[in-house]
C-alpha cells in the first residue's frame, strides 16, 4: 500500500488570503480523489517553528509532500487546474 499524499497549506492567521486559500483547498479536495490524503493547516503565526523547519517565507504555500516529488506552490489557490498540473495530481474533473 503507498504512503498517503500529504498536503501542509501554511498560512498566517486568518487573513482574507488565509481564508481564501482554505477555501480552495477545499476545492481543490473536492475536485479530485483525496481518498489516502493527509491535509494540515499549518498557521505561521502560532506554530512559527513548523514553518521554519519548513522552510515557508511566504503565505499561504501549499506544499504536497510526496517522497522525492515534494513541491510548493505560493498563492491563493484559486486555480485549480494549473495547481493539480504544478503539482501532478490526476484530477477527476481537472
């Protein structure tokens, strides 16, 4: 059995982008088979050493860990398409 993707949205508070990429990631779940998916909302603001660890220096970064595949991506998540194709997931209706 593979290992479940894990998606880390990294954010600050709950700014009007923080709350918009939350949005859209759950849009982005929707929109494609997130069965085995570990999805974590991470907020800068109160766990500061988790995004350092990270390397985060920007919000919100939705970063899709998968083995030697990891990728990042900076923004709003609005477009769903152009996320799915950056980070290669197969969407059902993508």
């Amino acid at each position: 059995m593979a290992a479940p993707l894990v998606l880390r949205l990294y954010i600050a508070g709950n700014s009007a982008n923080s709350r918009r990429a939350q949005q859209n990631l759950e849009r982005l779940r929707a929109s494609v088979s997130s069965k085995g998916w570990d999805v974590e909302i991470i907020d800068v603001l109160t766990r500061p050493d988790l995004a350092d660890r990270a390397g985060i220096i920007a919000t919100p970064t939705l970063s899709y860990e998968d083995g030697p595949r990891s990728r990042r991506i900076v923004g709003d998540l609005s477009d769903t398409k152009r996320i799915l194709e950056f980070m290669g997931i197969e969407g059902d209706h993508a």
